[in-house]
C-alpha cells in the first residue's frame, strides 16, 4: 500500500477486511461470501481512489476482474 502512496489509507482499511481471512491466510468462506467480500473491498478502493484522487473511476473493474480471475 505504501508503494502505491496509500499508505495512510491502510489503517482505516485493515480493520474493515479483518475477519476475511483465517489466521493462516485462507480466505474465510464459512465467514463471508467471496462475492460479498469482492463487493465491499471495490466499494472500499472506490472511497480511497476519491480521497487520493478525486476520482471513484479509478477502482472501476476490480469487481469483475477478480470475480473472472478467481472463477475457474
């Protein structure tokens, strides 16, 4: 995050994704529905690409990237 100048963003994002993942690393499903998952972090990148840089079009596609890349 800090490479990409968001660093200061982090602190306000890791505990809005806390409880996603399991301890190990893997995604929680039995917690949340991937989908939902997906949904909020877009909705979270879109907050942030406003705050950085005044546009939301920034995070535009993210959703559907990572639904197509992680469907198989």
């Amino acid at each position: 995050m800090g490479q990409l100048g968001l660093g200061r963003q982090f602190g306000r994002l890791a505990p809005q994704l806390d409880g996603a993942f399991r301890a190990d690393g893997v995604f929680a499903h039995d917690r949340l529905r991937f989908v939902d998952f997906v949904d909020d972090v877009e909705d979270l990148l879109e907050d942030v690409a406003w705050q950085e840089q005044g546009d939301k079009k920034a995070a535009d596609g993210f959703e559907e990237f990572m639904l197509q890349h992680y469907s198989g």
